[in-house]
C-alpha cells in the first residue's frame, strides 16, 4: 500500500515509522525545507506521562506511558531514563504537596537523595518528588535520527513541498497540526530558551512549580539545557516576549545561580495544536487519516497516535465515512 | 436579584477562566457552578489579543456576561491601556481594574487603582476595582465614579480565606448600598459561605476551582455555597452567645427526679 504522510514533525516522523513497520510505501512531503522550525523542533523530549497527570486527564498517562520504551527501541541510546525530580521554592511548598495529590508514580526524596541525584543541588532543595519511571530524549536528535533511519529503509521525504493531491497514493495521513485547518483546534503558545552553562551538570529533566505553567530545565548532552515553556492561548508564533523571558530565566536561575552566568544560545516559539479537551484524535475520513491535537505532549503521544493511525489506515474493513478513537473517557458534569 | 451597574443577574458566583486543564472542563466548570459572569484577562491569557481568538470563541460560547481584567498591569497607564484593548476585543464596557502593587504579593497598589479608576469611569467603563478593605480607599474609588467595589479577603490565589471578617463586617456595615463582591484569597467553599453570610452581595474566584482535583466538582461546590450563604444572610443567623441555651425548656425535667 502506497501511503502519503503529510508534516515532517514528530506526529509524520513516528506515523511513517509505523506504517514502513507494516509493509506501506511511505513517502513523507514537508512544507518547510527541512526537519526544523515546527513546534517539535521547540519541544522539551520529556517522556514524564505520571508528571503530566498533574493537568493532564488519565488518556494521557494510558497513552504515554510506553512511549520510552517506543523511542528506546526505536533509537537505541537517544532514551536516557533517569526520571524526573520535581521541586518547588521553599514558600511554595504548598504547591509540592499540591502536585503530589494530583499524581502517582513518585517518591518524596529529601535534601540527601536530592544530592545523590543531583549532585550540583546538593544544598538548595530540602524536599522534592522523583519519578523514578521517567525518561527524557533530545527532539532533534531524536528527529534527525528518525528521519535519517526512515530514509535509510526506503521511506521517501520531500522538503519544501506542499502535496495538493494524494494522486497515487491509497492512504493519507495527515500530520499538519494546525496547517490542517481543523476548525476544532486552537494553538496554544509556547515559549522556550535554550541555554549552555558549563558550570552546571544535570542527568534528568528538574521542574520547578510555578503557580501558572510548569517550568523545567531539560539537560542535553553538552551543559545545553531547554528552559521551558509558556502556555498562552494565543496562535501568535512572534518573539518570545520579555515576560516569558524572565520567568523561564527566573527558574532557571531559582534552580542554580550559576544559570546567571549562562550563555542564551536560542529563543524559540512553537505552537502547539490542541482540541478543547487537550487530548489527542486520531481520526479516518475516507481514504485520509487524520492525527492531531497532542497539544504539549508529541513526544509522548507521537508513539501511540502513530500506530493507532497505521492500524486504522490498514485497516480496510472500517467504514470509510468517519471514525474516530481517542480513549477518551472524559468525566461527566 | 444581584444588580451591577443596571445588569441583573441570577448568580452570586463570578468565575476566572485561567489555569484550567482544559476548556473543556473549563466549560464544564462554568456551567456546573452556574455562574452568569466570567472573567477573562487579556494579557495573561491571550497573549494581549493577538491570535487568541479561539479561546475567546471558546469563552462566547459559553454565552455568559464577560468581565474582562487588567491583570498583570503594574501602573495607571498599563491599566488604561489594556482596558481600552479589552473593551474592543470583548465588546464591553465592563472592566474588572487591577493595578498591582507587589509583582510578589499581587497587592493593589491603591494610589494607581483610584486614579485609574477615575480615568475609566469618566471614560465610560463599568469600573469594578480590585481593592483591599480599606475604608478610605473604597470611598475614594466611589469618589471617583466606581459604582460596586471587589476587596480581597487574602492574596490572590492564597486559598486562605477571609483573614480579617471584622474589616469584611466593618465594610459591609460601612456601604449598605453599594454591591460588594469579595475578590482574591478564598480557598474552600465554607469561606464563600462565610463572606455570604457576612452580606456580601457576590464572590469572584478562579484558582479554587481551576486547580482542583475535579473542577467540575469543585465549581458545582462553590456554586452551592454561595446560594447557601446568601440565603443564611437573608434568614437572619443566629448571633453566637457565650452561655449555653437549651432548645427545649428544662423545667420539667425535675419532676422525675
């Protein structure tokens, strides 16, 4: 079956995995001229699906809870599983405990273990929760090496491309996010820093709480670290702006004071594409399946879509007028 | 029927849009709690208007009276200036007036809020003004044009309550007709009973709910205990005494012993 999957983000990039695994001819056409510059490219890599229960609903625990193991299996050695410490100031340890009734998955760890796990907070923490469970990934690389892994086994890729019509192709996947023109999405923004501090060394993804959005420095290999990220109603994909600039480089700087010294080697700005429930669809319309909505989780959801929407393309016993699986059992008013 | 600026409205409950999981549990939050007045900020919400305008449709569909806030403004003219970007894009005259004092604390810096209100009341806007319960200042805001009056009871997402129900009586007691409406600082639905109870006229929350385990249940709470306030307020409560009273006369109790 000859399959045309639309968006070269994390959504196109693991839904043409998943179709190649089946045996598909996938060929995969990107607006933009390279992997770069959509909200994946922005994103954190955190694969922290008992972390995201604090706001998410349960569908997004069920649904990323193997994705570690996808993207480990996958891309052996891009998966560091090392969890996630979560810490708050000390006149936000309210928002500590706050956090701890929402989720599972978690151990308190005192300032001792702290220091264990992190050696450079050894003394600025007396208590924070470790999910011991999760994992974090660097998205580009994770993205170049999935894209270099697909092209290596026959998937084709067209950059700088938009497909008007799926002439010869059996089934669509659309992977567009926004540019799909759902008229049920939103973009919810999304701002980010990328900083290198030299002095500074940390294994896994630490949070910071913070009374409006969750903050987190994720490491990447080189003392690099992505500072994140805002989440603003808007589809405004303008510079960062000096609000969100000094709250990210606030937390940055909460967690270690050395982050002061940083260098600021990028800004970024992605949008994110969420349905009113923030929670992923993946849906079949004719001979197109559409993935969408994964809102700030690409990472961790990209997995799960992908190979719902490949079962769902192959799957030819389906009426082809409308269907749609999300999982979501949504509590009633 | 609570009446501000000529609106009559069934509901004692004003509800924040922020920080939900969800607006689809924002919208299930709202209608649970069956509030008729939201609010919406401009600033922090929608990244000033700009693309934002599919929450707004989010929030139009909810077809609820909507209370716009200069939250996140730190002087007279940022107020202004968002109150008049708020009256375009929500259609409103309505503006719930902060000026912040403290980027800490979010304490009303309430030299700026009197004077921005002044500003904005001879402009024409429905000025409902974030304050604290100070005497002097609310006179001063009514001064100015103000017609209902917010004090908080604690800080801004607090969750502590009404720390001080004496300047809370004192207030009441002090503007019999002017709408008071408690804004900032409850936590539970018993400290919106409380302020009900007090005669407060309405309570405008947003953290409470948003961050609740299950909103939804949280916003129908609220909802329940501000009709139950107001209607204690209105049944006339029993005023606490120091010695104990039985409820059935103890007179005869004596014969059979």
């Amino acid at each position: 079956m000859r399959v045309l999957v639309k968006g070269a983000g994390v959504t196109g990039l693991t839904a043409a995995f998943e179709l190649a695994a089946r045996g598909a001819a996938v060929t995969v056409v990107e607006t933009r001229h390279s992997l770069g510059g959509n909200a994946s490219w922005m994103a954190g890599g955190m694969l922290a699906p008992w972390c995201e229960r604090e706001s998410a609903e349960q569908p997004v625990l069920d649904l990323g809870r193997d994705a570690a193991d996808w993207w480990d299996a996958v891309l052996p050695g891009h998966v560091t599983r090392a969890g996630t410490l979560v810490m708050a100031m000390p006149r936000d340890a309210g928002e500590l405990d706050r956090f701890a009734s929402r989720t599972s998955g978690y151990r308190r760890v005192d300032e001792d273990e702290i220091a264990l796990l992190e050696p450079d907070l050894a003394g600025r923490f007396d208590r924070g929760l470790f999910f011991p469970g999760e994992a974090h990934l660097d998205p580009r690389r994770a993205m170049a090496a999935l894209h270099e892994k697909l092209a290596g086994s026959g998937v084709e890729f067209r950059f700088g491309v938009d497909a008007k019509d799926m002439a010869g192709f059996e089934r669509q996947i659309d992977c567009t996010g926004m540019a799909a023109g759902d008229e049920r999405l939103r973009g919810v923004r999304g701002e980010m820093l990328i900083l290198h501090a030299p002095e500074i060394s940390l294994s896994r993804p630490v949070r910071l709480l913070h009374p409006r959005f969750p903050l987190y420095l994720a490491p990447r290999a080189g003392h690099y670290f992505m500072v994140g990220a805002t989440m603003i109603e808007s589809l405004s994909s303008g510079p960062v702006t000096a609000r969100s600039m000094m709250e990210l480089l606030n937390a940055a700087y909460s967690v270690h004071p050395a982050f002061g010294e940083a260098a600021i080697v990028e800004t970024g700005v992605g949008i994110r594409p969420a349905f009113p429930d923030n929670l992923p669809r993946v849906e079949r319309q004719g001979k197109t399946v559409a993935i969408n909505g994964l809102y700030r989780h690409g990472f961790l959801l990209g997995p799960a879509m992908a190979r719902r929407a490949a079962a769902m393309a192959f799957d030819h016993g389906k009426p082809a007028e409308h269907a749609d699986e999300t999982d979501c059992q949504r509590r009633s008013a | 029927m609570l009446d501000l600026y000529g609106t009559k409205l069934p509901s004692r409950l004003l509800l924040g849009t922020a920080q939900y999981p969800s607006p689809a549990i924002l919208a299930d939050a709202v209608n649970a709690s069956r509030t008729s007045v939201v609010t919406v900020s401009l600033r922090r919400e929608m990244a000033g208007g700009r693309g934002g305008e599919k929450f707004w449709s989010l929030i139009q569909s909810l077809r609820l009276r909507v209370l716009p806030n200069t939250a996140g403004c730190h002087s007279v003219k940022e107020a202004v200036t968002t109150a008049k970007m708020a009256r375009e894009v929500f259609g409103t005259n309505w503006i719930k007036l902060e000026v912040i004092g403290n980027h800490d604390t979010l304490q009303p810096d309430v030299f700026g809020l009197v004077e921005a209100a002044r500003i904005l009341c001879e402009d024409g806007f429905a000025v409902f003004p974030y304050t604290t319960d100070d005497l002097v200042v609310a006179e001063r805001l009514l001064a100015a044009g103000c017609r209902v009056l917010m004090p908080w009871c604690a800080p801004i997402g607090s969750a502590l309550g009404p720390v001080n129900a004496t300047a809370l009586r004192s207030m009441r007691g002090h503007f019999p007709d002017i709408p008071l409406i408690v804004d900032a600082g409850l936590g539970r639905p018993s400290h919106a009973a409380l302020v009900m109870e007090l005669g407060f006229d309405a309570v405008l929350l947003n953290t409470a709910v948003a961050k609740a385990a299950d909103p939804i249940g949280m916003a129908r709470a609220f909802g329940k205990a501000v009709d139950a306030g107001r209607e204690a307020y209105r049944s006339g409560l029993l005023e606490p005494r120091d010695v104990a009273v039985p409820s059935t006369p103890t007179i005869g109790r004596a014969v059979f012993q």
